[in-house]
C-alpha cells in the first residue's frame, strides 16, 4: 500500500500567522478537529501545526492568557511533508518516528492534497491484514 492509496483529501482547518490561541481552539471547536496549521508569514517562512494537547500543556498548564497569546508561540514548525505519493507506507511510517510525530502533512508540487495520521496508517494495515501470520515460535 501506497502514500497515494492512504492521505486524506481533507483540507485541514488554517489560521493566520497573526491569530491567538484563543483563535486556534475556536478553530479546533467550531470544525471538530484536533490540529490546525499555522500559515506562513511569507514565502520564505514555514508552515506551523498545533494540536490541542501542544495548548494543554503549554499555555494552558502555564496559566496564560489564550486571548493574548499568538498562536504562533505553541506552534511546531516546520510542519512534517511528504511529497512521494508513491512511498509505501512503512516508510511513511518511518517518517512519522524519526520526526517523532502523528500526522504528516502531504503535497503534490506546490498543491496541499491532505494529510496522513498514525490511525490512518493502523487503519490501512488493520484493512490489508498485517502480513506476518506467523506465531512466535513457530
């Protein structure tokens, strides 16, 4: 199984470089999801990624103010892409644990064509079968 056969065509929920946090978990809320992307401040900047578990542990566990607090300063950045749709997905899932992450981002050229999580991942090789039947041992 490809890269191709398991990103999502979904469009991730994107806020300005200029939003709070405040404005992030709005954004999270208001369209059922548990990350959004940053966007860049320009064309030499990165693309940032929060998850609602990067706002729990750092501004809310610190006590800030989410309505002050640029969204930019629990980012993580740059976010993780992949390009090669044609990547079997344990290489996908490699990349996932050299960068230490859960969701991938994925382009094709300059086009954002959606994303791949670890569930995505699970979910194709629960579908597939996991292709070692055979018992330890054995």
């Amino acid at each position: 199984m490809e890269l191709r056969d398991i990103v999502s065509g979904s469009r991730p929920v994107r806020i300005p470089p200029d939003a709070t946090v405040a404005d992030a978990l709005v954004a999270m809320a208001e369209n059922r999801t548990d990350f959004v992307i940053v966007d860049r401040t320009g064309i030499d900047d990165a693309y940032g990624i929060i998850f609602r578990w990067d706002i729990v542990v750092g501004p809310i566990a610190d006590g800030a103010t989410l309505s002050k607090l640029p969204a930019l300063s629990c980012a993580r950045k740059p976010v993780v892409v992949m390009h090669n749709l044609d990547l079997d997905i344990r290489w996908v899932a490699k990349k996932m644990a050299n960068e230490n992450v859960s969701k991938i981002m994925v382009f094709e050229g300059e086009n954002f064509l959606g994303s791949v999580s670890d569930i995505d991942i699970l979910k194709a090789v629960a579908a597939a079968g996991s292709g070692n039947d055979k018992q330890e041992g054995s």
